[in-house]
C-alpha cells in the first residue's frame, strides 16, 4: 500500500464491509423481536416513560444521547418501522449493492444504519448497556468511510479500523490483568466456561477439560490481548520500508485474535462481540493483486489521486483528523490505573474504551422462576418457567445463539451479582402473573399454556456442569441445589 491508497486490502475491506452490515441486519432483528415487549409502550422498562423524564429534566437531556425519537414521538409502530429500514438498509450492503456506486452511497447506508441503532440504543436503558452496542455503532461508522468497489479503500480508514481493534483487544486484556487475581494466578478459565452468563453447546465440554489447559487458555489470552495487537500496525512498516515482512506480520496478528475469538465462539454466547472483533481483525489481512487498479489508469483521471476520488480523500483525512483528537481519552484510559471499561467519551459513540471480565465469578447462582395454579402457595406445586438461552432444567443442553443477542436471558444472569433485583424484574414477575402475550414470547416454555398463574415466586439454586462420571449416571448437563426464595410468593388476586 502507499500513503493513501490500501490496495492490498481490497479482501479485508469486503470483508469489514459486509461483515458489519450482517451484524446490523442481527442487531436490528434482536430489537425488532425484544425491544417492544422489554421496553416497548408496555414493556418491563416503558421507552415513552424515559423519553418523558428527559423533556422534563435538565440532566435527562443532558444524559440522553442521539436519538430520532427525542423529537419524534415513540410507538412501538415507529420502532419496528426503524427495525425493517435497518434489516433493509443492512442487507444492501451484505450483498454488495450499495458498493457498486460511488462512495458516498454506502457512506449514507452505514451512517443511516449507525445513527438509527443508535436511536434504540439511547432509549434502551439496562437492557441495551451491553460493550458490544457501542462497538456495532464504533464500527459502523468506521465502515461508512471504507469506499466502493471502484476505488481501493483509504489507508487512513484502515488503519483506524487497527486501532479499534486495539483498543478492543489490548482493552480486555490491561482490565484482566488489573482484575481478579485469577486472571494473574491462571486459574480464571478453571471457572469462566461454567460461570459465563450464557453457557453454549460446548461449554461443559471445554469446562471438563484439564486444568494444564486452563492454564494454558489463559496465558494464551494474554498473549493475544497484550502482546498480539501491536502487530497489528505491521504494515506500515511497509510505507518507509517496502517488503513483503511487515504485512505478513500483520496478517499473523490478525490471524492469531481470528483464532482466539473462533474459540469464544465456540465455547460461549457473547451476542456479537466475538463475532465483530473477528470481522474486525480481518482489516489486518492484505492480500496483494486483490482489487488493484491497473498501473497508472486510476493516476490519469480527474479528480482522481492514487485510484481515489480527491474529495473522498479529503473526506477520509478528515475522519482520520477527528479520531486523532478523540482517541487522546481512549488512549489515557489504557493506561491508566483505574481503567474504565465499556465506556464512550463523546455523546456519538465513537473512539470508545472497550474491556470485559476483569474478575470471573467462581459459582453459579441463577434465579429460577416459578409458578402455580393452586390457591395456597405454602402447599402448592410449582411449576418453573424455561428460558431459551440461561440454564434451567438439568438436563437441557445449552443451544447457541450468538450473535444474536437474548436479552433477557443476560439481564437474568446479573441478577444474582446485584446488592437488590432489578425494579424490571418485578415488572417481569407481573407480567407473568397477567400471561402477558409479548412477554411469553420472550421464553422457551410457558409452564400454564397461556393461562394466568395464581401465584409465581423467585428461588435461587446454584448450579455446576456434573462430572463425567455424574453424567454417565444421569445423563444431566446440570448439577443444581436450591438456595433461597428471592422474590414472592406474589399475586394479583386478593
């Protein structure tokens, strides 16, 4: 590559292209079937609620970032409307068609896809609090910059998409290691396969394995998070140096945090993150004689300078300029001694301080909720609700479903961390007394088909992966013994 032109990273922009535009299309489905009955007109955390704390208080208008629905009225119509234009949009993209123009087309496409998740994003509250939200939206924006398919990327945008991979990676890694002392000690992974808020198929798989191997898991996150991401900028070695070495290094530091996520993938439910950081490490990958405009063609053309369009260079520049002033707090934060995590310094979003699991929880506590149809809940037989993505019944084998993001199910999970639930959770437990539709809708299995229970409860159990030898005999995922109540007996009825 030269100093304005990426050509050898024709590959990785496609892939960043349509590889973010799929997760859009994933995040925009997410709201589109949780949003409205988690914080909908009727939802466990009423959207128009907040919307109309914020015009009534200086410090709401202060907090609430971008959102279309500041000025336009919130319905759940209009949030499902947002929903399909996002899927709509999305799709273009991952199939291509937006890049076939000049481009500025796909600059709209991303920057509509980014300025719309963000409208549900600020109004989403508990629910949508989550490091992977800001990263789909860092990300997206990025992507609005990265061209079309008749010019080769900009160097500037690529490089940005190295430092936010950086910052992502080299983030987790400094919270880790001024986290819990497990993290230090390498005994973090002996627990995290069990405890991580949404076990998938292979988790208690990967949690029975030896304790040398956990060891050795984390070690290797260590390297792949604090050594492998200053490889990363590799290639630009190659503008002062020209040779094949520094993006071969680059390539081989992308190649490394691509197969350190695949195993996430593999052995969790993290929504997207592990998904977009894949996506993301690819920038890293340059593949010469990919997309390359022949010698001296691009250079002939007016307005044309290194195969790009002069004022799509001044465009680019001028992004580059602005993420070099922002990213001064992003980059104080890596280094500093009560690092921030998961956090943004501007109201857009952009140039944020990513990082996750500082401390790994060593139990597993879930809360379990109940039922019953009987009238006297001292004596009554409950029956429990099943959830789609958290453990329940014992014998169930944890599905996969990231990167699509239940959002519930890991709501449900932080609920045993807090001092006290959640005032949502008790909206929850009222609309399963009143076998809300929308909210059943949300879990695997209602116990009463449809009907109103006459009184439900909260209990806490504990649960652990059974042993080989406990599943030979039982052929249960899950060992569980039972706790306390939490919450309940509870009823509408008098």
């Amino acid at each position: 590559m030269d100093a304005f032109a990426a050509v050898d990273f024709e590959f990785a922009r496609q892939v960043l292209q349509r590889g973010v535009a799929a997760l859009f299309v994933v995040a925009f489905i997410s709201s589109l079937n949780q949003f409205r009955p988690l914080l909908g007109e009727h939802g466990l955390l009423p959207a128009p609620d907040l919307l109309e704390w914020v015009r009534t208080s200086k410090r709401g208008q202060r907090m609430l970032r971008p959102t279309v629905f500041r000025r336009l009225r919130y319905t759940d119509r209009r949030l499902a409307a947002l929903c399909w234009a996002g899927i709509v949009i999305a799709a273009t993209l991952v199939i291509g068609l937006a890049q076939l123009g000049p481009p500025w087309v796909p600059m709209l496409c991303f920057l509509a896809l980014w300025l719309g998740y963000m409208s549900i994003t600020s109004i989403g509250q508990t629910f949508y609090g989550f490091g992977w939200e800001m990263l789909l939206l860092e990300a997206g924006f990025l992507a609005a910059f990265l061209g079309s398919d008749d010019q080769p990327p900009p160097v500037v945008v690529i490089v940005l998409f190295w430092w936010l991979v950086f910052r992502l990676e080299f983030g987790a890694g400094m919270i880790k290691i001024r986290g819990g002392r497990e993290w230090r000690d390498l005994t973090a992974l002996t627990y995290h396969h069990e405890t991580q808020p949404m076990p998938g198929p292979l988790s208690r798989q990967a949690h029975l394995l030896p304790r040398w191997f956990h060891k050795g898991e984390v070690l290797g996150n260590h390297f792949a998070q604090l050594v492998v991401p200053w490889f990363l900028f590799a290639p630009l070695v190659g503008l002062f140096a020209p040779g094949p070495v520094p993006a071969v290094v680059g390539t081989v530091a992308a190649a490394i945090v691509i197969a350190t996520q695949a195993w996430l993938v593999v052995t969790g439910n993290f929504a997207w993150l592990n998904w977009m950081t894949i996506v993301l490490a690819f920038s890293a990958i340059g593949l010469p004689g990919i997309g390359a405009a022949p010698e001296g063609a691009a250079s002939q053309a007016p307005g044309v300078f290194t195969g790009i369009p002069v004022y799509w260079l001044v465009i680019t520049c001028a992004i580059g300029a602005l993420y070099l002033v922002i990213s001064w707090w992003p980059l104080r934060n890596l280094f500093a001694r009560r690092q921030l995590m998961n956090a943004s310094f501007n109201r857009w979003q952009l140039a944020n301080a990513y990082g996750a699991f500082g401390t790994v929880t060593k139990e597993r506590i879930e809360i379990v909720v109940e039922g019953t149809m009987d009238d006297d809940p001292d004596t009554a037989t409950w029956h429990e609700y099943a959830f789609k993505g958290k453990p329940g019944e014992v014998h169930r084998i944890p599905r996969q479903f990231a990167p699509y993001h239940l959002r519930l199910d890991w709501l449900m999970w932080f609920l045993p961390l807090g001092r006290s639930l959640d005032d949502w959770f008790t909206v929850f437990l009222v609309r399963l007394l009143e076998a809300d539709a929308a909210t059943l809708r949300l879990l695997a299995h209602d116990p009463f088909a449809g009907e109103k229970p006459r009184w439900v409860r909260a209990v806490s159990y504990r649960y652990r992966f059974t042993t080989r030898a406990e599943f030979r005999e039982s052929h249960a995922r899950w060992k569980r013994d039972r706790r306390r109540p939490v919450m309940g007996p509870a009823s509408l009825r008098r």
